[in-house]
C-alpha cells in the first residue's frame, strides 16, 4: 500500500468553497484505478492548511492517477501554494 501525503495551503477566504469543492472531487478521486480510501484533516494550528491522506494499492497504480488528472499541469485554483506531496 502508498499512502499519498499532501499539504495544501488554502487562501483564507476560500477554505469553505474548498471543502465543497473537495466533497465533489472525492467522487473523481475514489473512481481512480488502485484507489483503497482518503481523508482530508483541517489542520488545528494553521486554520487554512489541509492535510490529504489517500491510500492507494500499489505505485503504479499512484503513478497512473497522476497521468489521469493531470496534476503536474494543474494549478488549484484555491491554494496559496503548489501542494507539497
């Protein structure tokens, strides 16, 4: 098993827009081949920073997610940083 670590940094006026944005893409998520299971925690010290945890079967099942959403080319509208995986 992989477990994927991101930390994502969103701006401060759109961290509710975000879940919600979020709660929809745990849908294209969940879908993915090799996929297990994820959460998203709301970090307590930084009220806008975001830890995603996504379990996934193996690497290259993990590799593959990243060809199928485009995540090298992708820039989140919500961050206020690249996401560090």
């Amino acid at each position: 098993m992989i477990l994927e670590v991101a930390i994502l940094n969103v701006k401060k006026e759109m961290c509710e827009e975000f879940e919600a944005a979020f709660r929809q893409a745990s849908e294209i998520i969940s879908s993915i081949s090799g996929y297990i299971s994820h959460e998203l925690q709301k970090c307590v010290e930084v009220p806008n920073r975001y830890i995603l945890l996504v379990r996934w079967e193996t690497i290259p099942g993990f590799l593959t997610k990243l060809e199928e959403i485009g995540v090298k080319n992708c820039q989140n509208v919500y961050s206020t940083t690249i996401p560090a995986v």
